[in-house]
C-alpha cells in the first residue's frame, strides 16, 4: 500500500514504498531513553533523508519555475519589506545603522529565523493526522516525522541564508569573519523546532483546532519579537517580557554574528542551548506517552 502523504502531494510508489519501509528500530513506542532516541534517529537516518528529500521535491512539483521559487519568495519578501518600512514608513535600525540596506539586511536575518520556525511550526499539527496509514496499517517509526519537517524547513533556512550573505557581499564586502559560527546559532534553533514539532504533531492529533492556534500564536510571537525593529525600540519596562520569547534571543544573536561582526553571548548562548535540549527531550516524551492513543483517535 502506498505511503500517503499530506494533501497536495504524489502519493509514494510500491516501488519507493520499499526503499522507506523500515527495519524494526531501536526504539519502541514506550521508550523515553534520550539515548534509544539518538539511536533511532541514527538507525533510520536514511529514511529521514529520503523522506526530507520528497518534501522538498514535492513542495514545488509541476510548478514552471520549480525550486527557483524557494529564491524567489524570499528575494520578493526582502524588497517588499524593506520598501514598506524604510521607504513608507522612514523607518531606520539606529545604533550608526542608518541606511536603508541595513535596515534590509537587519529585518531579513530575523525573518529568515522566523520564518524556519513558522513553516516547520505550521506543519507540525498535520504531521500524524495527515498521514493516518503510517499508524495503522504499516509499521513506521513515528518520531522521525518531526526530524523530517525540520530538516525539510532547514532547506528553506538555508537558501535564505545564502540570500542575505549574497546580498551582503554585493554591498557592504566580505561577510565578517563570524559568520562562521552560524551552527553554534542554529543548534538551539533546531533543538528547539524539533521539541516544539514533537508536542504539536501530538497534540494535533487530539486536538484539532490546534493548527488556528498555531497560526495566531506564530503571527503573536513575529510582531512580540525584534525583528522589524531593534529590541533597544522596546521600553525599558516591556523589554523583559520581550526576552521571554524565545525568538528574541535567536534572531539578536544571529544578527550579532552575521551583520555586525560580534561574538555571540557565550554565556546566555550556553544556558540557551541547555533549555533547547530540555525542550527538545521533554517534546519528545510527550510525543512517545501520547502516541499509543493515537490509532484510537484516526
């Protein structure tokens, strides 16, 4: 039986149905054991691949400009925005800051986070009950869905990426020396996604509502963050509640590192990433006490 996929997609093939079918994993469906966890994600890694890989390919399938789009959409954001808010609006980032192409650059580096966050947050709550067949009739590691939204929202980030440090060196010259240190940046952001993608897929499945939820929630969190202006904007009395968000923290040090040349916060890097990884674990152990309800439900 083919693997269905979300709407929208090419249902999978007998013949690829073979390649993603899976060989008992380490990890049973009672497991919490972040190790059985590592190891399962280790032990079905080429099917995540594959699976990350189909996303991305069917994302754009039988468009004209196929996977050019995923330059497209991001360019056509870049000047939309920066018209509207440093022509429109005069709007300029301050702090020697002043010119128009850094408040380009400014607000895209936050939106290019936000954006991995939100198309990754806005699929999770389809992620099980889009795909009914995995639970009952097939025997599948349903954890991995969530590594494979990542990693498939990754791509996205990625491109992005490459956008802003394109349009960097066409500008301003070399990108400054710690842009290297991006991983360090996106390790927390993954591990962060990945928990908050477990316990949302879950909880979708019970709740179906959730997906409205987390449309408004992810709208609330974009304009409750700095990213279409600096955090040093915000009062002083409200700034606090500001660095509540966890996006706060991600989009200034991203900014940090890849526009103004600074070293990242080592300290609150390392606190940040700790909390990440307790995220991470305890979304996963929602996902893994909830998934035996799940049949009963779909």
């Amino acid at each position: 039986m083919p693997i269905q996929g979300p709407p929208g997609q090419t249902p999978a093939t007998p013949a690829q149905d073979s390649n993603l079918m899976l060989r008992s994993g380490p990890t049973s469906a009672s497991s919490i054991s972040p190790l059985a966890l590592c190891a399962s994600i280790w032990h079905h890694r080429a099917t995540i691949r594959a699976l990350a890989r189909r996303e991305v390919q069917s994302k754009y399938r039988g468009s004209v400009l196929g996977v050019f789009w995923s330059l497209i959409n991001p360019l056509l954001m870049l000047a939309i925005y920066t018209f509207v808010f440093s022509e429109i609006f005069r709007m300029r980032w301050g702090g020697g800051l002043d010119h128009p192409l850094d408040f380009a650059l400014m607000l895209f580096t936050g939106m290019i986070i936000f954006g991995f966050i939100s198309e990754t947050l806005s699929r999770a709550p389809h992620l099980i009950t889009g795909n009914p067949n995995l639970v009952k009739k097939i025997v599948f590691p349903l954890e991995i869905s969530a590594p494979v939204a990542v990693i498939s929202g990754l791509f996205q980030l990625m491109i992005g990426l490459a956008l802003l440090l394109l349009v960097f060196t066409a500008t301003k010259g070399a990108p400054p020396a710690t842009t290297l240190l991006f991983p360090v940046i996106a390790i927390p952001l993954l591990l962060l996604t990945l928990g908050a993608t477990w316990f949302i897929s879950s909880l979708g499945v019970f709740i179906r509502d959730i997906s409205q939820l987390i449309a408004h929630l992810l709208m609330v969190t974009m304009f409750l963050s700095p990213i279409f202006y600096p955090i040093t904007a915000i009062p002083e009395k409200f700034r606090a509640f500001f660095y509540l968000n966890p996006l706060t923290f991600l989009v200034e040090q991203t900014r940090r590192i890849l526009i103004l040349g600074l070293q990242p916060d080592w300290q609150q890097l390392i606190a940040f990433t700790g909390m990440s990884a307790l995220v991470c674990y305890l979304g996963f152990v929602w996902f893994q006490f909830t998934r035996r309800g799940f049949a009963d439900v779909l």
